[in-house]
C-alpha cells in the first residue's frame, strides 16, 4: 500500500491559475519547471531509488491525478497539486509492482509514438 505525502514546501507552485494573465504555452513552462524541481529533489533524497521522479496519472473528470513517485520499496508519492489538483480516492492502494507497471508502459508508449 502507497504512503501520500503532499509537495515539499521548499519547492513553490507556481502561481499561473485561471486569473492570471499568463498564456497557455508560458503557464506550461512554469508546471515543468515544478516538475523538474520536484524531481531534482527526490532524487537527490533517494539517489538510488528506482523511478524516483516518474509520474504516474489517472484520468479524473475533466483532467488527471498526477503522483510522483518519491521511494519505491515502501511505496511513497507525492501528489502534483498542478491544474485542478484532482486526487485518485484508491491511490493509497497501490502496490510498487502496480506503480512499476504503469512506469513502463507509459514509456513503452512514448516510445512507440515519439518516432
């Protein structure tokens, strides 16, 4: 089972909600900045940890809940607060061999689609 942890808080959100002035292609910039940074930091928390820093994602409503994952063995994520912030109400019931599935998936998928 998943422990949840929210974001860091040395690491800010970036402020490009729906009442600023931002454009879509600079508020995209600023959500992979985030994400770099939130990356770089479990990383450098968990150096050897197997995808530390892969995101995983479930289609909510309109959009996704988005978890990055900080430790594998025992299973923590982070939950990306970004766009609407939706959470997956049985995200705390994954296992690792779950989250590692849905890793490498999605980057067989990219792979096949990125050429």
């Amino acid at each position: 089972m998943a422990k949840i942890f929210n974001p860091p808080k040395e690491i800010k959100l970036p402020e490009n909600g729906l009442c600023s002035n931002l454009t879509t292609e600079e508020s995209n910039k600023l959500d992979e900045k985030y994400l770099e940074e939130l990356k770089t930091y479990l990383q450098l928390k968990n150096p050897n940890g197997k995808n530390v820093g892969e995101i995983i994602e479930f289609q909510i409503a309109d959009g996704y809940a988005k978890y990055m994952v900080a430790n594998i063995k025992p299973l923590h994520l982070v939950h990306i607060p970004l766009d609407d912030a939706y959470e997956f109400q049985y995200v705390h019931l994954l296992t690792t061999k779950e989250v590692n599935e849905q890793i490498e998936s999605k980057k067989r998928f990219n792979k096949i689609f990125s050429k």
